[in-house]
C-alpha cells in the first residue's frame, strides 16, 4: 500500500471496488434495484400473500380482499364465477314459480 493513502481513502477504494464488482455480478451498469444475483439484494418486504399463487403481494400489485381477509392478486382471478364464490355470494338456479 502507498504510504501516501490514508486509510480512509484506501476504504473509499475498496468500496468502490466492491460495488464495481458488485455490478459485473448483477450484469447492470448502474445499483439501484438490485437483482437477485446481486451481493447487495434485498427482497421486497411483503405483508399479504396472494390465495391462489401463494406469491406476495407488492408496492403497485392489484389485489382484491374479501369479507374473510383473503388476498388476491387481480391477474389471479379465474373468472366471473370463481370471484363471486370467493366474495361469498352464491349462484343459484331460479326455480318455476307456477
């Protein structure tokens, strides 16, 4: 090491360094949103789950809650007659009335 470094330059370097690397790993030119390759990467906090795909659900995702505090992601509704059964509501056959 040079004498003329001080040791927090040095410290400064290895960072640099170690994000520089940090970067070759992730494949990006930039660390912002790491990826899951990434030494730096963080998972998004969750704090509900989908029902259906058991995947969580994130900051921007649309959801659907029913009465029982189910979650759902939007993309995972399966219909019109599954969501209405998950809501709750029945579908029922009118009968004849004579």
């Amino acid at each position: 090491m040079n004498k003329n470094v001080s040791i927090k330059e040095t410290n400064s370097l290895r960072k640099k360094d170690l994000v520089l690397k940090m970067l070759e790993i992730c494949g990006k030119s930039y660390c912002d949103n790491c990826s899951s390759r990434c030494p730096n990467y963080a998972p998004k906090k969750i704090s509900h789950y989908c029902s259906i795909c058991g995947e969580g659900i994130f900051e921007g995702d649309e959801y659907i809650e029913n009465d029982d505090g189910e979650y759902v992601h939007y993309d995972c509704i399966q219909g019109i007659r599954w969501l209405l059964e998950w809501l709750g509501y029945k579908v029922k056959n009118m009968e004849d009335i004579e």
